[in-house]
C-alpha cells in the first residue's frame, strides 16, 4: 500500500502540470474536479477544500487555488502542523469610483460574500462577461398594477410588505404557504406557494417582496399563484422596483437582486471607452457603448432601452460579419479576370431552347461584374425549385472556358452529380465544351481516366461530388468553381476545391430569408433569382388529417392510372437512421396492400450510393410508379412524369423543408399536387402547415419558417457557424444586418488585418467575442 508521501508526490505532480500547461484544466482526463474526487484526493482534504468547483474558475482563479493546493502539498506535515492555518488571500475589489479593464476577472467586483463564485457559475469570469450577460426580459416596475383592474388569469408583477402569513396541509403530501402583502398603494394581496418549504424562510413579516404570478379572483379579494420571488432591502430597492427591470438567466440559489447589482457594480467600474469610433455612431446612428450597456440593463425610458437594443444588435451582426470575412478569406483574395464578354453570352443564351427571365439576367449581370473584376468571385445564388440557377451557372461556366480555364461543379450526392452533368451537356455540348463527371461510383480505371484527363486539360468542365477534392485529383487550369447546396460541405472541403483561387459561385435550392443569408452565408456576396419561368404551373397543395389518408391514396391510384408517378416520404424519427428505415419499409408494406394495383419500390438513406442511383433511374424510366422514401430525395431529383407528392407526418418538417419536398414534382408540363398529411391535429400544427398550403413563394415560406421555429432550427444553420446571438432577432432584422455587414466589409477594405491603432480594441474585442481558436489564428 502507498504511504502518504507517496500518495502526496501522485497528487502534486498532475497539479503541478496543470499549472505549468496553462490552467486550461486539460492534463488530467476528466478534470482537476475527478482528480480530487478519486482515492488519491481522499487523503488531503485541505487541498480538496482549495480546489473546489477548480472547473467554474477563471483563469487566475485557478492559478491562486494550485498554488495553495501545491504549496499544501509542499509542506511536510510537521511543517503544516506548526504553521497557522493559512488565510486565502483576498483579491482586492476596486474601489468607488474605480475603471477596471474589459479583462478584469469578477473577483474584482464588490459583489459580496461568495459573489465571485456565484458569478463565475453561470459562466461570467470577467468584467466584460458581467456587461455583455444581458437580460433576457424587461418587466416595467414604474407603476404596478392595481389588482382590482387586472383580468382573471392574467400575469403580473406587485410589490409590497409582508403583513401575515400561513401554512396549510389540506391533504398528506401538499403544503400550500400564504402571505398577505400590502402594496404601497394601501391595497392587498394574498400570495400562494404550492409544495415550496423552501421559500418560507424569506416570507418572514415585514420582508419586502416583488412577486410574479397568475391572478385568480374570488369575489373581491385577489389571489396571486406565485410563479417567481424577489426579496429586496433598502440598497436594492431602487435597482427592482419604479423602474424598467432587467430579469436574467440564472439558476437556482442565485437571485435576481444579486445579479442586478453585480451589473450595476460591472457597469459603475466599466471603462469608458468605445470599440468604435464616433464617426461609424453618427453613421449609422447608433448611441455610444456606455449608454448602450447602461440602456440594456437599467433604461431610463423606453426609448434608453431601444437605443441600446439597437447599437448591441449592430455589435452582434457587425462582429459576426467581420469573423465571417475574416475566416472565409475569399472576400479579400485575388482572383481570376475574365472577359466575360456580352457576345458569349449571346451567344449561350441562343443555344438555349428558352430565354432568360428578367432575375436570371439580373444575376447573370452581377455574377459577370465580379468574373470581370481581379478579386475572387464569391457569390451566393439562391432561387426557388425550377427558377433556372442551373442555366445561370452554365452560362457562368461556359465564360470561363471560353477564356481559356476550366470550371468545376460540386454536388452533395452523386444522384445530384449525375443530374447536374445531363443538364450541363444539354447546355454546353452544342457549343463545343467538353464536359466530365467524377464521381465514387466510378470504376478505379474510369477515375483514373478522368483525373488525367482533368490534369492535362482535356476536360473543360467537370462535375462531381467530393471526389473532386481528393489529393490525386489535379486541374490544368481551374477558373470557375460552382459549389451546389453548399451547406451541406464542410469549410474545409470547400476550401480544398478553392485551393488555386478559382472564383466561387455558390447555388442554394434552399430559400433562405436574406437576413439568415447574409449571416450563415457572410463571407459570400448575395444574390437572388426571385422569378420562376412563364409557362410554369403553380403545384396544388392540400392538408389532410391521417384520418383521410385513405382518400388521399385514391388519389394517388387516379393519377397512377393517367400514366403518372408518384413520390411518398415518410418523417425522420428523432435523428434515427434505423428507426427511419424501419418506418419507411412499413409505408411500402402498408401502401402495396392498400394499392395492389401499384408498382412500388424504396429509397433511403442507408443504401450504397450506386443503389439509390439504380433505383432513381428505374424510377425515371417509370419501371415503376410510386417511390416512398426517406428525406434523401429532398434535393435536386429529377423525374418530370411524377405529379404527386405525399408527405406522411407532414408536422414533423420544418415549412422549409417540405417546400423543397414539393418542389420535387412540377418538373414537367402536367398539372402536379402536394398532399400533406397531418398525425397531429393541434391548432397550432394546422396554422403552420395551413403556411405551406396556401404559399408556393419559398422566400415567402422560409420567412415565416424563420419567425415560427428560429434560425438554430432552420436546416443548415447550425454547421453554418453563427454563434448564439443574443439580442439579434433574425426575422426582422434585415436592415440593421445590411448595415453592419457594409461597416464590416469596409474596415477590412482598408484594414484587412486590422492593425491601424485606432482599431485595436474592436480587434480586441472580436478576438473575445469568438469562441473558435481556429479563429483566432485568423488575426
């Protein structure tokens, strides 16, 4: 068995490496906190007693706390016995008056005993994570209600003395605790607890409280079932109540009145400056950062809360824009310079056997712009199902050649690839341009062939899927990379295919509000197709519940026995790829009993990719009639005799998603249908999908998608790297995005690195402001 001193020696060493890495709570595998939770920290509790809560600790926290834990571990036990009982020591608070640096740790603050501790809980270790931990709700405490004038139901918040108070047990196991609180106004309220012991301590007569809860009215007294609890002195009153009132993110054991006067002290201790200069405020109209602070967190009026809403939200989207330009590098490369003429494209338009819509021109023309300019085109093309982004980009290609580079085009699935090289051969076969296609499905040899084909330039344009970007794969002379449905690659795999600084054409199928655009997309210019071709038929689109499925796949067998196919796409279930494939094999089952009369065949996502393409293709050349799949044909496929799409469990998608499921049908002349059937019947489940029903704008719907879910929710978002933004409201705030985007792009056209000095604290602070380490690099 291990003496003492050995077991000190196993403990001091961990620790010491920890404090020599850094602090970063790294060297030991599950933390400095398992550690000491394991046999070796038993024997030494002092030093446990020091490293308490290690993980919650800022920086130099954890710095002080080693040292007393090794300095304890140094000591041989003699030595310790003698020693006085060493006093932590105390990190001294600023003084009244005091401007501390953003950097600051919480510990400096005057908050109280264990205030630090408290603070660095919910994650604010610094000064600047005081100021920047905004409410996450404002109550208006300048005049509380009279009680006698609120509505049955209604929520309120009242404040006032605590006159009396009672527990009751009406039955074993419930404990309902009442107050009676008189208001300033000289009216009262009776106040209930339901199975809360735990607040009765600070129910004490005289207390004074600002309570939050539902009223209920039993003839002329007033009842309020309480729902949150403030308890306030003297110091605090003034911070929440007769005033606008912040309400925080917090947790248990740590309370609203605390966390208000930690800001308080925070913003008294701030430092006066602003990370930018006054003339970008008079510019875009915006408060100073002070004011700004002060206005979020204890605003005079309304007004002092809207202005500094407002410059917190420009800060947000500015700083976002900025890391968003800065890690995407292609905003500030130099690229190609085409010539791009007008005769070229004259002469593809005359190729084509239709003509461009007045969006198709209007894109193609800022698409040419960029291709003529000698920075790196890195432009995003959004248009709805069927608004010809393919032609665009196929003009843009056939540019490219015609100046001597070659173009590359880069789908997410192979059936895509596959479909994309059928329409770039319609294109540009006519006019003489050779076109390739490189995918995993290809046979070793025919890879070979084609990646050396590629390299000695005998290839204008290939299209493929990640295959383009492995290491063997070599172009000659690559001008033009068009990247489809981009979202779905990762950054590094882009960057692979960008590697020689092509310019960049992005398409997206998937419409995007243009205030998500422009922040998922933001190191990319944004461009719209918002105009579909004439001649198109608009689909038909109905809801039905589950209990009509039975007519909706009559339905489907009238339009079967008409010669045309149909689609059936069944939910994802809870991110399960089994559970999924097990819930469409069932609808296949299902549907060949219900219609005898069908062909019916599967597609999911769990089949190799050479596969689902056989199967695409027997679909296409109709070998047989209904297809039920998972979501993997959301995207891109393409079968003009399909005139039907029925989408199980419709309530299950985002409005989104099931827009670019409908926009699987309507690909040729017939008249297409879209049947949505519901599993859930809530009102509020038919008002969201009554959406999809009544719109087939996609811009329109993905608006509405935005304000319904939230942009974490939209598909996409979440690989698109915005962070967590905390005031911004994505669904209204087009213009204020447009505005920080432009400073952004401005400061880096002047300053790419940002090195000027009067822009080293805005440099400072979007270093703060980025989570990624990768980032950080960056600048």
């Amino acid at each position: 068995m291990a003496t003492v001193a050995e077991l000190r020696e196993k403990l001091r060493r961990p620790l010491l490496a920890e404090l020599n890495a850094g602090c970063q709570n790294r060297v030991v595998a599950g933390g400095v906190d398992k550690l000491l939770a394991s046999p070796l920290g038993n024997p030494f509790p002092k030093v446990r007693e020091e490293l308490t809560g290690y993980a919650e600790l800022g920086q130099p926290d954890r710095e002080a706390a080693l040292k007393r834990a090794l300095a304890l571990l140094t000591e041989t036990p003699k030595a310790a016995a003698r020693a006085p009982k060493a006093a932590r020591q105390a990190v001294p608070t600023a003084q009244p008056g005091e401007r501390l640096a953003p950097d600051t740790p919480v510990a400096r603050l005057d908050t109280g005993p264990g205030g630090a501790r408290k603070l660095q809980s919910l994650g604010l270790h610094l000064l600047r994570d005081v100021l920047h931990a905004y409410p996450h709700r404002h109550e208006d405490r300048r005049a509380l209600p009279d009680l006698s004038q609120v509505e049955e139901g209604q929520k309120v918040t009242v404040a006032g003395r605590v006159v009396a108070k009672s527990r009751r047990s009406p039955k074993p196991g419930m404990m309902i605790l009442d107050v009676t609180l008189e208001t300033p106004a000289g009216g009262r309220v009776k106040a209930t607890w339901f199975n809360q012991p735990w607040v009765e301590k600070q129910l004490r007569e005289g207390a004074q409280l600002v309570l939050t809860g539902r009223v209920k009215k039993f003839g002329r007294s007033v009842q309020l079932g309480v729902e949150h609890l403030e308890t306030l002195d003297g110091a605090q009153d003034s911070l929440s109540t007769g005033r606008i009132v912040g309400v925080y993110d917090s947790k248990e054991g740590i309370s609203q009145e605390f966390l208000r006067r930690a800001a308080h002290r925070a913003l008294q201790a701030a430092p006066p400056d602003d990370y930018l200069p006054a003339h970008w405020r008079r510019q875009y109209s915006l408060t100073d950062l002070a004011d700004a602070l002060w206005g979020i967190h204890f605003p005079h009026d309304e007004d002092h809360l809207r202005r500094g809403n407002t410059r917190l939200r420009f800060d947000e989207y500015l700083f976002l824009e900025l890391r968003m330009l800065l890690q995407g590098e292609d905003a500030v490369l130099q690229g190609k310079r085409f010539q791009a003429s007008g005769d070229d494209i004259h002469t593809f338009e005359a190729a084509l056997p239709f003509r461009f819509t007045n969006a198709q021109r209007r894109v193609l023309l800022e698409i040419t712009d960029d291709m003529r300019s000698e920075r790196q085109m890195a432009r995003l093309v959004q248009g709805d199902v069927g608004s010809g982004k393919t032609a665009v980009a196929a003009c843009a290609l056939y540019l490219a050649v015609r100046d001597g580079y070659q173009g590359a085009l880069m789908a997410p699935t192979e059936i895509l690839a596959r479909q994309h090289y059928a329409n770039l051969r319609g294109y540009l076969g006519q006019l003489d341009v050779r076109v390739g296609l490189l995918i995993g499905a290809m046979t070793a040899r025919a890879k070979l062939e084609m990646q050396t084909r590629i390299a000695e330039g005998e290839v204008d344009v290939v299209v493929g899927t990640q295959a383009l970007i492995q290491d063997n794969v070599r172009f000659d002379h690559l001008g033009l990379a068009v990247v489809d449905e981009e979202h779905r690659f990762g950054v590094q795999q882009r960057r692979k295919l960008l590697a020689g600084r092509p310019d960049v054409l992005v398409m997206s199928a998937t419409p995007i509000p243009r205030s998500l655009a422009l922040t998922a997309y933001g190191d990319l210019e944004l461009s719209i197709i918002d105009e579909l071709p004439p001649g198109r038929t608009p689909i038909e689109t109905k809801l039905i519940q589950d209990n009509f499925r039975q007519q909706a796949y009559g339905f489907v067998m009238r339009q079967i026995r008409e010669g045309r196919q149909a689609f059936v796409v069944t939910a994802l279930i809870e991110e399960n790829d089994t559970l999924e494939l097990l819930a469409a094999t069932q609808l296949a089952d299902d549907l060949k009993t219900i219609l005898p009369e069908a062909r019916i065949d599967l597609l999911h996502g769990k089949m190799p990719a050479a596969e689902k393409d056989h199967v695409m293709d027997r679909f296409r050349a109709h070998e047989f009639d209904i297809l039920v799949s998972t979501t993997v044909i959301e995207v891109g496929v393409d079968v003009p005799n399909a005139t039907v799409m029925v989408i199980e469990n419709a309530e299950r998608f985002g409005l989104a998603q099931l827009h670019q499921l409908r926009g699987r049908v309507g690909r040729g002349s017939a008249q297409s249908y879209c049947v949505l059937i519901a599993g859930e019947h809530s009102k509020k489940t038919r008002q969201r999908l009554k959406i999809i029903e009544g719109s087939t704008d996609g811009f329109v719907i993905a608006e509405a998608d935005l304000k319904l879910r939230g942009p974490g929710e939209l598909r996409g978002t979440r690989q698109s790297g915005i962070p967590d933004l905390r005031l911004a409201d994505l669904a209204n705030d087009a213009d204020i995005i447009e505005q920080a985007r432009a400073l952004a792009k401005h400061i880096l056209a002047h300053d790419p690195k940002l090195e000027h000095p009067r822009l080293q604290y805005l440099r400072s602070e979007l270093q703060n402001r980025s989570q990624s380490v990768a980032y950080r690099e960056v600048i």
